[in-house]
C-alpha cells in the first residue's frame, strides 16, 4: 500500500493503480474496499490525464463510496481529508473540466 501511495504523491497514477492493486488482491477482506477505494482514486486521476470525463467521474463516485466509512482516518491516510479532496474533484468534473488538483495524501 505505502508503495501506491508514493506514486499517487509523485504523480504516477497508472503505477499507484497497478501497485494498489496487489495490495488490494492480497488484502483481508476487511481492508479490500479501502484498498479499492484507493485504486479508484488512482484511476480516476488517470482518467482526467486521458481526457476521459465519463470515466473520471464514475471512479470518483466509486472511490467516495468505498472510502467513506473509513472516515476520518484509516492506517495513517487522512480519509476525511482524501474525501473532502474527492468532492472538489467531483465537482470541476460536473462543471466539465478535467483540470483536477493533484491529490494530497
């Protein structure tokens, strides 16, 4: 997990996606929609690179609805703050921009 989120921080969200993703598939069961959610916000950055709105935001649903009830914090990631960070991001997207701010984790 710590690997995938260092590539989210440097900007390598295809990378984070794949690296999340193992962790995600060798994860309790208890921790798989965290590490999902996680992977959702790796795509969903990945999306708005490729110009891909419709996808973008379907990940960005996907991440908000996977994270939220590890709210406000879950093994040393800011969840309220990655939340807060999503809903802006949701929002540029509604208003037809894919101009996203990097997330801060």
């Amino acid at each position: 997990m710590k690997a995938g989120l260092e590539l989210i921080r440097r900007g390598e969200f295809f990378a984070a996606h794949e690296e999340l993703e193992l962790a995600w598939r060798a994860a309790a069961p208890e921790e798989r929609d965290f590490l999902q959610g996680l992977v959702h916000v790796a795509v969903a950055w990945y999306q708005a690179g490729r110009g891909n709105t419709v996808g973008c935001g379907r990940q960005l649903e996907k991440a908000e609805r996977r994270l939220s009830v590890y709210a406000p914090s879950h093994r040393g990631v800011d969840v309220a703050s990655l939340l807060a960070q999503v809903e802006r991001a949701r929002a540029v997207v509604a208003a037809g921009s894919l101009e996203l701010e990097p997330p801060n984790l």
